[in-house]
C-alpha cells in the first residue's frame, strides 16, 4: 500500500475515532454510528492491503 493510500486510512480513523468521542457526551447512536464507520474504515484497509500485496505477489510470480 502506498504511503498516501497509508496515510488516508490512518487520518481518516482518527478523525472517525474524535468524532466518536466528542459524541460521548451527546448521544450515545452517534457513538456506536462513529463507531461502526471507524470499525469498517479500518477493515476496508486491512483487505485493500491484502489484495494489493496479493496482486503484486501474481504479477511478480508470473514474471520469473
């Protein structure tokens, strides 16, 4: 994964994360809401990388 692909991920799971704690004191739906999304934010990158890595792992295996 490149580093701005890297950087996306990790700014976005902390802004989701202080969107979620700020919330704390408002309602309780928007913490499991933000929650959620910084759950599935993480996921999503966890199997972006996966199939990335995969990809460049083919493409070099087919080349030798």
């Amino acid at each position: 994964m490149g580093k701005g692909l890297s950087l996306w991920f990790a700014v976005s799971s902390i802004a989701l994360l202080t969107a979620a704690s700020i919330s704390i004191s408002f309602n309780i739906w928007l913490v499991l809401l933000f929650s959620l999304l910084c759950v599935l934010n993480i996921g999503w990158g966890f199997i972006l990388k996966a199939r990335l890595r995969r990809k460049r792992e083919d493409g070099a295996g087919q080349k030798a």
